[in-house]
C-alpha cells in the first residue's frame, strides 16, 4: 500500500501513480493534495521539479470526477500557464494520470490552427490547460464559456507576471464566476506575487516548499570559470570527456542559442536549439527528437525551457549565468527530476560574477569552482562568502580531473590563448528582461 492511500485519493488515482512508479508523494503533493481535496484556495510555492504538477492534477481529477459532464463549451477546470511547452507537459501529466476516468481535457496555445480547437470546445471540457493569449482569442469568438468553472489554477505564477501577462490574466478572471476554488503555484512568494494571490484567492491555504529538499539538494553543482571568448570550446570538452548523456544548455539569447547549436553541430555533436522566435512545429519537433535521444544537446533559452521535462537528465549546462537569479533555479531543476541526481555545471566568465553572486546569495550557498587545466581564465572569479558579503574568503580552487587538450597552437605558456585580448572585468551590461 503506498502513502499516497493517506491523502485521500480514489483507488483508481493511485493505480495511475502506482503506474508511474511513484513510490510516496513528494512534500509538495503530501501538503497540497488533502487542502486541495477539502476545497481551499491554495497558494504554493514549488519550483518545477518538485512533483507539482501532480500536486494540482490528482486532487482536480477526484473532484471533477465526483461532479456532472459539462455542457456545450463549458469549461469546469482551467489551468493557465505562462508558455506552450508548460502547457503541453501539463496536458500531458493530466493524460497520464486521468487513465480509466470519464474525464476530457484539452489544450488551447497559439501558434497552431485555431479551428479544431474551437470545434473540440464546443463539447464541453472538464479540464481545459491554456495559455492567455490563446485563451483570450478564443473567449473573443465565443468558442467556449468560464461561467461554470469551478477550479482555477495559475501554474508558474512568477513567470506569467515576468512575460507580462498579469493583465491578461484578469480578463480571463472577469469571465470567471465568483464562487470557485483556485489555485496559484510559483517558485517564490516575491511581494507581486502575494499582491496576486491577494487579487485571485481567497483565503488560500499557504504550501511552501524550499529548495533544501526539493531537487535542488540532489543537483551537484559546479562552477567552471573560464574567459568568454572560450566557453564554446570548453562546453566540446565538457561534452567530449565528461558526459555521454544528454544535456540541455541554457543560452541568454535567441541569437547566442542558434549560434551554439549551429557550432556544435558543426562539431558533430547532434544538437538543436528552441526559443521563443521558432515556430511552434519547429520547437515541438526539437523538443520530441531530444526526448527521443536523436539530440545529444539541446540549447534553450529561459521562457522556451520552462516545460521542459525530461526524465532523467544527467546534465543541465549554464552557458550563460540567467540575469534573474531564481531563474539559475529553475534551469538546474531540469536536472535531478524526482529523485534523480543531476550535475548542473554553469561557465563563467569575469563578466558574470556580479550574476553569480546574486544566485549564491539566493541559494545560499558558495558554489565550488573547479579549474580545468588548459582554460584557466585570464581573469579568476572570486570566491564570495555568502555568509556574509563582503567578507573575503580564502580561495577555494579544486583542479578538475579533465585536462584539455592544448586549445590551440597560439596559447601561451601558461596554456592561455595569446590571441585577442582577454575579456574586461567589469559587470556585463544587462540585456532587458522578456527579450526571450
Ligand atoms: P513537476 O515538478 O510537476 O514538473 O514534476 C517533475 C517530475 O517528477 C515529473 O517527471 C513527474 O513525473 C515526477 N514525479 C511527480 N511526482 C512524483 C513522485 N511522487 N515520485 C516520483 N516522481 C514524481
């Protein structure tokens, strides 16, 4: 018997995740579930990774499962979420786990022709995963109705509001009844987010969940600091010698993610890029050949990975720090999925220390910073000590075991490139957020 029995789901719902080989709930579902279940507004704060998508999705199948079919066009359970991947992993766990129950449900996303989504509304769904925009345009011809919804979830609450879709998201409350259950995930309670929860719960029930024993706590990280001009290389060495597995490399920009794709390619290294500029088809289809291990690499930038979730991910690689530290959080939560261990390695360069030290102090913890003989950099990162800013530590440099080969025939003695001068040691000029 598993400790899911305990939280008060139905025997077919615990076959489903009997299924799935999921042995006892995660501390998200083993404190959200019961509240969900007793019919509270719950806000909770979980990071992806943390099994939250199952927190939400099991109590909403039992309930629905319990009430009428809808009409025509009526919806009796919306989840939004910020982007299409999300959606798609959402709609996809709801598949999974709603296996035997006489429960449709649907995904509406732009980027993809709006007619048969129209016509598969017009028979009612129970549960209906959107993104706002999409959702809007469909509201806008009348294709389905919100009157009869009777539980609302804001899935990645903190990235709605980053991508600018707070005000959509009212428009979609208006059409809301009054009377409902809701529910807001994101991975922190920053003061916007409890302004939100003020807006759209009432009385919620508060589920927090900490990166100490979330996955996070299974990840090993590393930092390898190394002159920026050198990171592609060092990323092929990284790949040559110390992983075989897969890898999803985070990339700041649109631009900087083709690019990289483009040379690793170049390099043989089977590799794809997804952003926010592809075409949906394109994504879908980068996205279903890594999961299907045709890529080696996929490179992504922040908005497009979020829904990324691959099981098992031996290794998430930060090319490029995130200039919001949580979101360094949610890239390394891509690997060391429920319980699963994971490496997330993050390059470095000097331009990027000001980055790191905003993602240390966040998790407060000092990442270690391993050397890779044959990339020293130019100019080293500093050791901070998260405990206290501003305190000096001594430094803490451990040798990696890999050695490059010799980078090429220009390096110097001290195995540095002599070619074009080294990168400046100031603060990398930030790019505005939602360039993405
Ligand atoms: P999420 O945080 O919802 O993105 O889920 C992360 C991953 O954890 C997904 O691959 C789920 O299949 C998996 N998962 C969810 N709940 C459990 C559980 N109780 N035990 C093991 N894996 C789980």
């Amino acid at each position: 018997m598993s400790a899911f029995n305990d939280l008060g789901l139905n025997a077919r719902l615990i076959r489903n995740i009997e299924k799935q080989g999921y042995e006892e709930p995660t501390a998200i579902q083993a404190s959200a579930i019961p509240l969900v279940l007793s019919g509270d507004d719950v806000m909770a704060s979980a990071q992806t990774g943390t099994g939250k998508t199952a927190a939400f999705t099991l109590p909403i199948l039992q309930l629905l499962n319990n009430s009428r079919r809808p009409g025509p066009k009526d919806v009796h359970c919306l989840v939004i979420t910020p982007t299409r991947e999300l959606a798609a992993q959402v709609a996809d766990s709801i598949r999974t786990y709603s296996g035997g129950l006489k429960l449709n449900s649907q995904m509406v996303c732009g980027g993809v022709n709006i007619r048969p989504q129209i016509r598969n509304l017009s028979r009612g769904t129970d549960i209906l995963v959107a993104t706002p925009g999409r959702l809007i345009d469909l509201l806008g011809q009348n294709a389905l109705r919100l009157d009869h919804v009777k539980l609302w979830v804001l899935d990645e609450a903190d990235r709605m509001l980053d991508m600018g879709f707070i005000p959509a998201v009212r428009q979609i409350q208006s059409a809301l009844p009054k009377l409902r259950q809701t529910l807001m995930f994101s991975a922190t309670f920053s003061r916007p987010i409890e302004a939100l929860a003020g807006e759209f719960l009432h009385q919620p029930k508060r589920v927090s969940v900490t990166p100490a024993n979330t996955a996070v706590s299974r990840i090993s990280q590393k930092i390898y600091p190394v002159d920026k001009h050198r990171k592609g290389e060092m990323l092929r060495h990284l790949l040559r010698h110390e992983t075989s597995g897969q890898v999803l490399v985070f990339a700041r920009t649109k631009y900087g993610s083709d690019k990289l794709a483009r040379q690793l390619g170049k390099a043989g290294v089977k590799s794809d890029s997804i952003h926010g500029d592809k075409k949906q088809s394109a994504r879908t289809r980068a996205l279903q050949q890594f999961k299907s291990g045709q890529l080696q690499v996929l490179v992504a930038t922040d908005i497009a990975a979020r829904g990324i979730d691959i099981q098992q991910l031996p290794m998430v690689v930060n090319f490029e720090l995130p200039h919001v530290p949580e979101d360094y959080v949610h890239r390394i939560g891509r690997t060391g999925r429920a319980g699963e261990e994971g490496v997330a390695v993050s390059l470095v360069s000097a331009e990027e220390v000001a980055q790191l030290q905003k993602i240390e102090r966040l998790i407060k913890q000092s990442l270690p910073r391993h050397e890779i003989e044959g990339f020293e950099p130019e100019h080293r990162l500093p050791t901070k000590d998260v405990a206290s800013p501003g305190k000096r530590r001594p430094r803490n440099k451990t040798k990696s075991k890999t050695h490059a080969k010799p980078a090429s025939r220009t390096q110097s003695r001290q195995g540095k490139p002599d070619h074009k001068k080294g990168p400046k040691a100031k603060a990398a000029t930030q790019r505005p957020r939602g360039a993405q």
